[in-house]
C-alpha cells in the first residue's frame, strides 16, 4: 500500500479566515440552518476509531503519539476505506489526528479512492487525538494493564483541572479542546466529512452534544465517564452523524456491518 504524508494545517476557529460563509441571528451563527432551508440537506460527518493499535492489543507501549497499528488494525482500516468508498463515493474531505494509529488508518482510504476513482481527497490534520493524561507514564513502556490502577485512581479523584505534568492535558483543557473542534464540524460548509480519531474524544463529540449546558466540574467529570463506558466503539467502527435543527442537535448511529473481524479494543485510544 502506497503511504501518503498528510500536510499539517494550522489549526484556528477564526471563521473569518476559513473562507466560510456565517449567517448570525440572534442566538449566535446557525450558518447549517440556513442551509437545510435552502437545499433540504445537512452535513454528515463520519466520526471513524483508527484501527486496532499496538496498546488495544495489549502490547507494550510508551510514547501515545506514535503507537502504531497492528496487522489486525491495518486489515480494519482497509475495511473503513472500502466502507467509504462504497457508502460516501462523494467524500469531500478527511480530517485526522496527529497520533500515527489513526493517520495510518486514514492512509488507506486515501490509497484506495486515489487508486479506484483517481480522487485525492482534501486531508488536514486538526487537534481530534486522543485524551492523554498520564504524563508519569510518557516514555516508560507499559501495557493497558499496567496502567490500570493508575487510570482508575485518576478517574476517581475526578478532578478536571487536575495536570499530571509533560504531555498531558487535564479534563478541563480536553473538554475545551473538543468543544472548538465541535464548533467547526457545526459550522462545516461540506457535505460529507471524515474524521479519523480515537475512543474518548469521539464519545466527548457526542457527550457534549448532549449537553444543553456544562458546568465544569467533578459532576461533569464523573458523568462523562459513565457516558465513555456506556459507549463502546470497536476498533475501525464508524459513527455517523447528522445535525438536526442547525447543528444545535446531533443524531448519530454507530455502524460497524463493515468490519468483519471483531475488535477486542482493550482500552481506549
């Protein structure tokens, strides 16, 4: 399979500078509402887990940035990218996260649409990797089950503002993070749009399109946790999403008929 580099783009919500058309009302920009009225359609975004990687088969691991697909998690991002093909063949652009899984997962569906139709589908890296808060364990070699008691005390102290060191973000600045990147999938002028990402973040997507309004807090904190195990999403699944009434709601289903393996997925990432 032929590997394509994926530009790195700055990222920034100034809608003045995507070259974007905004319509403001009173309650703020509903630039999709305008256009369900005027062409009877609204986005669909593809929120699609990287295949399975090195960490979900219970290998060791260190630095999460370069964690790598396994010969399993290659075969289901071929799969996603047939999916792809055959389901949205009018695929505007990808979107993936920096982290090496899900841009390796991304590179096959890049492959096959240049391959089979000669389309070079529109790639931009935007901030959608995965929520990463054990600074400690940065660039020591470990295993999801080596972790796990340190996870589970981190979740239990359910403090959102609470930074491990290095490398990590707390709950507080990730939830922040998916709410910008939320903002522009709402405001997206394409038709279809896939974002190649991971676990957590995926489920904050569609936690925070829940939410009529947040307060930060150990009660969020807890809450989304139980809305993050509530919520499997195999390895290579694909989570479709369409807004209703401008973007202000999201309605989603979880596809996974494409994959013919079954996915462990151990932990998330």
């Amino acid at each position: 399979m032929c590997s394509f580099h994926l530009k790195e783009l700055k990222y920034d919500l100034n809608l003045a500078e995507t070259g974007r058309k905004v319509y403001y009302t009173q309650n703020g920009f509903h630039t999709n509402f305008f256009r369900e009225v005027a062409s009877g359609t609204m986005p669909t975004i593809l929120l699609i887990r990287h295949g399975q990687s090195q960490a979900n088969a219970g290998l060791p691991t260190s630095c999460p940035k370069e964690i790598e697909l396994t010969d399993r998690g290659q075969k289901e991002a071929e799969f996603v990218a047939r999916e792809l093909q055959k389901s949205y063949p009018a695929l505007d652009v990808m979107i993936t996260s920096a982290y090496r899984r899900a841009s390796q997962t991304a590179e096959w569906t890049l492959w096959l649409f240049k391959n089979t139709s000669n389309r070079d589908i529109p790639t931009e890296i935007w901030p959608v990797h995965e929520f990463t808060y054990l600074s400690s364990w940065e660039r020591r070699n470990s295993t999801v089950e080596d972790r796990r008691s340190v996870v589970r005390a981190y979740w239990e102290r359910a403090d959102p503002a609470y930074v491990d060191g290095p490398e990590s973000e707390s709950f507080e600045q990730f939830i922040a993070r998916v709410r910008k990147v939320k903002m522009r999938l709402d405001n997206t002028m394409y038709d279809t749009v896939a974002v190649f990402s991971h676990h957590q973040f995926m489920c904050a997507l569609l936690w925070l399109a829940e939410q009529d309004s947040l307060q930060m807090g150990e009660q969020a904190m807890r809450a989304f946790k139980a809305f993050l195990e509530a919520h499997p999403i195999s390895n290579g699944a694909i989570v479709r999403v369409q807004f209703e009434t401008g973007g202000e709601r999201w309605r989603y289903e979880l596809l996974t008929s494409h994959i013919d393996v079954k996915d462990t997925g151990i932990g998330p990432g």
